[in-house]
C-alpha cells in the first residue's frame, strides 16, 4: 500500500522490450534506496512495480503487458512520480493507494489560479462513479482531493508544493494519466449492491 505522497520525481532511463511486455532501469533521484530489497514494491507514477534488480541509484522493474495495456507512462524513457510502500507505522498523509491503477484519463484543461493550478482530467465512464467531490483520486500516484464532478470530468486544485515535487508541472492538455480511485468508494459498492 502508498499514501500517494510522492517522495522523489525519479526517470525511466531504459524501457527494454521483452517478450511479455517491458524491463525497466529507474534513476531513482533523491529517493533512499538503501532500505531496498529485490521484491520490495515502489509506485512508480501511481503503479505498483516490484523490484527485481538494484545497482547503485537505480532499480530494474518488470512491467507486463497487462501492466502497459491499462497504465500510461510507463513505455518510454522520462520522468516519474515515486513512492516506496509504506510500513504499519507510516503516517498515512494521503489516502490509501493500492498502486493498482483503474484506469487512464485525459487532461483535458489546464488554468493558473494565483499560484496553484486547476487540472480537469476525464476519467473513463465505468470510473466515474467512483469519482466524489471532496473525495480523494490519485493521479500518476498523487493523492488528490476532487474539487468538482461533472459527468466523467473531475477537477483538481494543485497547490505550489504538488507543482514543485511531483511530475505533474509538466502536465499539457492531452495529457493520459494514470488513474486511482479511492479503493472506499469501491467496497462502499460492493456492500450496497449486496442489499
């Protein structure tokens, strides 16, 4: 599990194709990987990818083809969002993020509102109902709080620290995006479709 607070903005050095989808080598920047072990699980712009090889400031990850098919991002060498996986005594300063991405959306507008920056992405319509206002998303691994709905359209409010640490500065209208929903509003279904 990840809180969806980014620790480090790494790069994608290498994406080597492989026959069941793709082996990455990942500067890591300015995230420790002293405490990281071969198996252990880094969101790498929202997915959960497991470490399978370690060399200095970088790490190898395997992304299947499954993986590539629902993600963006992924497939090309450039900068990523990073977070390792919590532990039991994490603060947990964002929400609950399962590195599982549900889907890919579209920025769709982008607006300067004083310093902050007011990103509309549409999400697929199958997600949409999981989308809130005041509820939470993440997008590429940011935990997000959603200021407004409309239809398959959600907005979001980046304030000055999000736009300094996370790779989403460089979002452009057209943009595909990862997307998170709140694993809540999910089992929150489930139960009320069980009634």
């Amino acid at each position: 599990m990840f809180s969806g607070i980014v620790a480090a903005t790494g790069r994608i050095r290498k994406a080597e194709r492989r026959q069941d989808g793709l082996r990455l080598t990942v500067a890591a920047g300015t995230l420790p990987l002293r405490d990281v072990a071969i198996g252990d699980s880094i969101a790498v712009n929202g997915v959960c990818l497991t470490v399978v090889a370690r060399a200095g400031k970088t790490f190898g990850a395997d992304v299947s083809r499954e993986t590539l098919r629902c993600t963006a991002g992924l497939d090309e060498p450039g900068e990523i969002n990073l977070e390792k996986a919590m532990r039991m005594s994490d603060r947990l300063g964002g929400h609950l993020v399962s590195g599982h991405v549900d889907g890919v959306g579209k920025v769709t507008h982008l607006e300067r509102a004083g310093e902050n920056r007011l990103l509309r992405v549409r999400a697929p319509r199958a997600l949409a109902r999981y989308i809130a206002r005041k509820g939470s998303i993440a997008v590429h691994g940011v935990s997000l709080t959603v200021n407004a709905v409309r239809g398959a359209e959600f907005e979001v409010n980046l304030i000055p620290h999000t736009l300094a640490v996370t790779t989403l500065k460089h979002l452009r209208t057209g943009d595909r995006v990862n997307l998170e929903v709140d694993p809540l509003a999910r089992y929150a279904e489930r139960l009320l479709r069980r009634k």
